[in-house]
C-alpha cells in the first residue's frame, strides 16, 4: 500500500462518458481520489452520496473528488444519473490504477475468501504528492473525515 508522503502513481482512465481523465490534469489542486468495490450498492451508494452531499465544501477547499471502481463508464453513467453524483468516477476494468495504489486485496467474507477493492481514500496534494490514506474507510463518515483533514 502506498503511504503519506510518496508520490501518488500517475494514470489515465475513462470517465463515466468515456473521455480520458488524467491525474495530472488536477495539478495544483488537492485530489480527493477514493476507491470503492461496485456501483449502485448500499455502501458505495452512502458512499458517493456522502460525497455529494458535500461536494461544494470540497470545491471551497480547492479540491476534486474522483471515484474509482472496476465497473464500465456505462455503469458509472447510470450510477451519476441515478443520485445526481455531481463528480468524476473513473473505470478501471483493468485493475492497472487499482493494483498501482495497493487496493486490490484479499477479502474474506462469511468464510469465504476472494479479491476485491478494499474502499480507501487518498488525498493527493497539487504536487502530486500524498498526503493521507485512509484504509477500510466507513461509508457514511469518509466524506466527512476528509473534509475534516483538509
């Protein structure tokens, strides 16, 4: 796992409408990168939501929310559509950006083990640098928690 203080791994991935979205198109702003396991389920829905909920405190602060998932950019789209999620979500169907940041993991679930992205957050200074991770973050209280440290 990446830790406080490297330099966050450059990427390109598609958007919800397919267009190419590059960490390096937010240089000199702060990037609130979080990763999530699946669409449209309910933690990853309070989830996003949160975040919406605070979408504007965030852009006072000079910061951009990116959602990251293995799922398409048709199911991102639907996603947005459905609850009005007012920033990015990047596809990564190649789990190249979620193995780079370390959140592709082993998981065990009522006895059963596989592996899935463990929900974490990043916070990505405008060098490019970060600045928190937050490993196994709560749905409900990560927008929250990260308002809080900017």
């Amino acid at each position: 796992m990446l830790e406080k203080g490297m330099k966050a791994p450059a990427f390109t991935l598609p958007d919800s409408d397919g267009k190419s979205v590059s960490l390096s198109d937010f240089a000199g702003k702060t990037v609130v990168l979080y990763f999530y396991p699946k669409d449209n389920t309910p933690g990853c829905t309070r989830q996003a939501c949160a975040f919406k909920a605070k979408n504007d405190e965030f852009k006072d602060k000079n910061a951009v929310i990116i959602g990251v998932s293995k799922d398409s950019s048709a199911s991102h789209a639907r996603f947005a559509e459905k609850y009005g999620l007012p920033f990015i979500l990047l596809s990564d169907e190649n789990l190249d950006v979620i193995k780079a940041y370390g959140v592709w993991q082993e998981k065990k679930l009522y006895g059963k083990v596989s592996y899935g992205v463990v929900r974490t957050t990043f916070v990505i200074d405008g060098d490019g640098v970060i600045t928190a991770v937050m490993p196994k973050v709560k749905p409900d209280t990560n927008a929250e928690e990260v308002l809080a440290m900017l």
